[in-house]
C-alpha cells in the first residue's frame, strides 16, 4: 500500500472526511518524526496546512487531460504521440527502453493485468530556427520559426485503470510535498550546525589572538590581519545573533514542524503544475492560436522539488501489456565493456 492509498480509498468507506483528514495529519507527522506528534496541538497545528495540501493535489488531479492510446498504430491520429515521437517506432522504442516499465512488469502488482496505465514524462526543447512560409502570395524562406521536440523520457506512475492513476498522481503530489519539507528541515539544520561551529572556531580564535597567540596566522604574508581583534569580535556578535534569531524562532521538533507547515502551505510554489496546450503544424513548429493549420496538444507541464534545468512535460498513457517489446542483453556491448 503506498504512503496515501490509505487515504484516498483503501480504508472503509464509511469514514467521515474529517476522520480521514485527521489520519492523514498523523501519517504526516510520523513520516516527518514520530516524536512530532507529542508536540502540545501539533496535530491543530498540522490539520489547515494538510487539508490545503489535499486541497492542491485535487486541482493538480484535475488538470490532467485525458489518457492517450500509446502505440506505434495511434501515432497518425494522435497529436499528441505525433508532437512528442518523431515516428511511430519510437513509441515502441520508448516502452521497450523503460526500465521501470519492465521492473514494474516483474512486480507482483503487475499480476493479472492485461493493460497497463501510466504518465510519461518528457524534457521539452524549443529551438529557433529559420524556415520556409508563406507571407501574403510571397514564399519567404528566412522566417523566424520555432521548433518543439521531447527528449529524456521517462515513465512512471504505473496503474491498473484511469481511475488508480489519477490516485496514484494524488499521492505522488503529497508524497513530493512530504520530501520537500524534509529537505527543509535539513536544509535549516545544517545552517544551524554550520552557525554552532563557526561560534566555537570563533571563540577559540578569539581566545588565542587576545592571548597574543595568533597561531597559523602568523604563517600568513599578511598576518596582521589575522590580528583584528575588534573585527573577529564584529564576527562573533554577527553569529551569535544569527544563532539567537534561529533559536528563538524555534529549535527542534519546533522547528520540523514549522517548516512542515510552511511547506504544506505553500505546495502552490513547491510542486508546480499547470495545463499546457501547444498547438503545433505537421513539422512540430509552433503556431499562434489563431494561426494556419495545426494540432493542438494537451499536456500538463509540472516542477518537482528536486527539479533541476529544464521543467518537464507529461501526458497520461494507456497501453497493452503485451505491446511492450521484452528487453534483450546486448552480448556485444557488454563484452567491449569487460
């Protein structure tokens, strides 16, 4: 069972919303650490930042346009799988390529299935080019244009129906927000423990210069600056603000918690996601809404919390379990590697 199919069905539907909210509240505490929940009201605390969490993995849900037929055979009356493959057999390509396709195909929760249902994600890439069109009755061949093409593929997600997809999206969304906040919290710890050493290293440097033992500075060309004792004192006061500021607003679990909260609260700027609609020509060069003959393409266009470069591009897929091609070793290849 994942970290929300608890939530989003697997227990008696005979739970109230609000019980359910509130199971989630714990679930959320004890992923964080288990000590946060005898924090006094952590639980109250908790409950507006989970529900508005919830709140944004439905609308994230809801944006999704529909599955998409995945196969070389649909690619002519597809605009989507005509935008994002090249040719068809780079739809089968693309499948047979998926390692965590085929590891989800060996999965016990692959058993007895007969089709399979997923979101495939995709680095979109526009270049500016030059191209050929039409201007008036004029055949320009320096028109600006600007191409559209997908690379770095990749699926995940894997489901039974449309239904357990959109589940599992639901949960991917909280389960993102969750390691976000973890990042967080170790983000500001390691400020706090970065603060804590420059404190002593500047204490015991202050100790030995008015002591009069500049110690390895005196190897220094320059070494009277290691003797500034009224700067190394601005220095000290510097950090043990900053350490006063950081503990009073909060140290610990205290502060776990409030970066959890914040964290929730803000899934909007956190896990970014919104429809993209491309309208694009046979060449897979961009059109303005209003502009010739082209396709237009749904897609959901998202950033992850560890989304680094470029944003990715995704669409919903459904195909047989039987149209995915068995991974073959590659003898050859793996001997010019010995």
């Amino acid at each position: 069972m994942g970290f929300f199919d608890w939530l989003l069905g697997g227990r008696a539907p005979s739970r109230g919303a609000d019980e359910r909210l509130q199971a989630a509240v714990a679930r959320v505490l004890g992923s964080i650490d288990p000590r946060l929940q005898f924090l006094d009201d952590a639980s109250s605390r908790l409950c507006p930042a989970v529900a508005h969490a919830l709140e944004y993995a439905d609308q994230v849900v809801a944006c999704i346009p529909p599955c998409v037929e995945m196969n070389p055979f649909a690619w002519a009356q597809s605009p989507v799988l005509r935008a994002v493959f090249a040719r068809p057999v780079d739809v089968a390509e693309t499948l047979a390529a998926s390692v965590d396709l085929h590891d989800f195909l060996v999965s016990p929760a692959a058993a007895g299935l007969e089709r399979i249902h997923c979101m495939v994600a995709a680095t979109r890439v526009e270049q500016n080019v030059l191209g050929v069109a039409l201007d008036g009755d004029q055949l320009r061949q320096d028109v600006p244009q600007t191409t559209v093409s997908f690379q770095n593929f990749r699926l995940f997600a894997f489901a039974a129906d449309e239904a357990a997809l959109f589940r599992r999206i639901h949960e991917l969304v909280l389960e993102g927000l969750v390691m976000a906040a973890l990042k967080g919290i170790a983000t500001r710890q390691r400020e706090s423990d970065k603060l804590s050493f420059d404190h002593h290293l500047l204490q015991s440097r202050l100790s030995l210069l008015e002591r009069g033992r500049p110690g390895l500075d005196a190897l220094e060309c320059h070494s009277w600056r290691g003797r500034d004792l009224e700067g190394l004192r601005r220095q000290l006061a510097d950090n043990e603000a900053a350490l006063a500021a950081r503990n009073g607003a909060g140290a610990g679990l205290e502060t776990m918690l409030a970066t959890l909260i914040e964290t929730l609260l803000s899934a909007e700027r956190v896990i970014h996601a919104r429809r993209l609609s491309l309208r694009v020509n046979a060449m897979n060069i961009l059109l303005d809404a209003d502009e010739g003959d082209g396709l237009t393409v749904p897609l959901i266009e998202f950033s992850t919390p560890t989304a680094v470069g470029a944003r990715r591009s995704a669409f919903l897929a459904s195909f047989a379990k039987d149209a995915v091609v068995e991974r073959k070793l590659d003898f050859a290849a793996g001997m010019r590697l010995l």
